[in-house]
C-alpha cells in the first residue's frame, strides 16, 4: 500500500503522476491520495488479505 497524497505528487506535472501510479499498480501494490479528481484521490483503497481487508485513506 503507498500513499501518494504529499505535496511533490505532481512534481512532474499530471503526466508523471499518471506515469507513477501506473508503475505502483503494475507493481501489483494499492494506492491511494491521487487520482484524475480530487474525488477520486480521496477514495479509500482496499487491499484484501486471508486475514481481512485492509484499508488506506490519503488525503490530499
């Protein structure tokens, strides 16, 4: 799980940004604090593990 939401998220502009959660999810991690919205940076994210569900929330 990363949280993505600090002031150098956009450091390199929405480009890198978008660049950045590609590599975190393809990585097969969860993100949360950024997104195309600020609704959407604000989603809690979900990882599920056999021992339960785990949740991040990263505001921005």
């Amino acid at each position: 799980m990363v949280s993505r939401a600090n002031n150098h998220a956009k450091d390199y502009g929405v480009t890198g940004m978008r660049v950045t959660s590609k590599h975190v999810l393809a990585a097969g991690l969860v993100e949360a604090g950024t997104g195309d919205s600020l609704a959407e940076a604000r989603e809690a994210r979900y990882f599920d593990t056999p021992a339960g569900r785990v949740a991040l929330i990263s505001v921005p």
